[in-house]
C-alpha cells in the first residue's frame, strides 16, 4: 500500500505547482512591451517535458543502451500506436496555446475556476461518447464543482462595475497594440 504521506505531499506540490504555473503565466502574459509567442513557450515546455521523460527512462532502464532500445520497442518499432498518439497531442498543443491565450485576456481567479470546468466535459463527453457508467457521488460531485464554477464566475461580475473593467480592458489594448498613448474616451 501506498504512503499516506506520499500522497498529500504529491497532493500538496500539484496544488503549488498548478497555482504557480497560473499565476507566472498571467504574470508574463500581462507585462507591458514586446510579447512572447505562446507557440514558442508551449514548445519549449514540451522539450523540458521530453528531457524530463528520457532522463527517467535512463535512470529506470540502466544506461544509454537500455535508453536507446527502449526508445526503438516504443517508438520506432509501434508506428501505428504512435500515429494514434498524433490526434490528441494536436489538440494538446492547441489547447496549450488556447490557454496562454485565455490568460492574456482573463485574470488568475477567472481563468483558474473556468479551467476547472475542464472535469466536467471530460467525463460528459466519456458518458456520452464511451458510454462509461458513473457514480451518484460522482454525478453530485460534477453537480457541485458545476455551482461552484457559476458561483464564482457571478460573484466575479457582480462585485466589479462591468463598465469600468471593459473601458480599461479597451484602454489596455489600444495602448499594448501601439496605437499610441492617447485616450479615445
């Protein structure tokens, strides 16, 4: 059995790590001056990813030989699994690209409640599409993270003037597009 420990230290970095990421990329995304490609910090997340995933490989199977041949069973060897791989990791890498989008446009809070709504799909789509069975807790749960999704996202607009956040949202974006300092309102 697994160590309790292990798991809510697990639990404790995935809480620290998901909020961190948010937060950083809202932070960079919102800089004033030249923007950086989303495309270009997805893919060189997917490299870090990639020399992640092979370093482990390495320290699992032994050494370089053992790396290389499990690389050739895995890969070159399954051209069919791997083609089967290519469909989600496209919409992998636009979802990617959709979400520094996302955080360029909406702040943390938003972003991270509306990102959660991500669950819900997810297992709609698993019940409809591939016909899997769910729990009544598991429908309550979908139920309650869904209220709490609206929950916030009312609480969010309702606390703001929505005049006020779209006026400076407007003035936010003429001036980050270089169509100059003056104010057109």
């Amino acid at each position: 059995m697994a160590n309790p420990n292990l798991k809510y230290a697990s639990l404790g970095l995935l809480v620290l790590q998901n909020s961190s990421l948010v937060l950083l990329m809202s932070y960079s995304r919102n800089q004033s001056g030249p923007m950086y490609l989303s495309s270009t910090a997805v893919a060189l997340n997917e490299v870090v990813k990639v020399l992640v995933c092979l370093l482990v490989i390495f320290m699992t199977t032994g050494g370089w030989k053992q790396l290389v041949r499990t690389l050739q069973i895995e890969i070159i060897q399954k051209p069919i699994e791997m083609a089967k791989l290519t469909v989600p990791s496209f919409l992998y890498m636009v979802q990617n690209n959709l979400l520094y989008e996302a955080l360029s446009t909406l702040d943390p809070a938003t972003y991270s409640v509306c990102y959660q709504l991500k669950i819900m799909t997810t297992a709609l789509f698993s019940v409809i599409l591939l016909k899997k069975k769910m729990t009544s807790v598991q429908w309550i749960s979908l139920v309650m993270l869904t209220v709490g999704v609206a929950l916030a996202e009312f609480s969010t607009h309702s606390s703001a003037d929505p005049l006020k956040a779209e006026k400076e949202k407007i003035e936010k974006n003429l001036v980050g597009e270089g169509m100059g300092e003056e104010n057109p309102f």
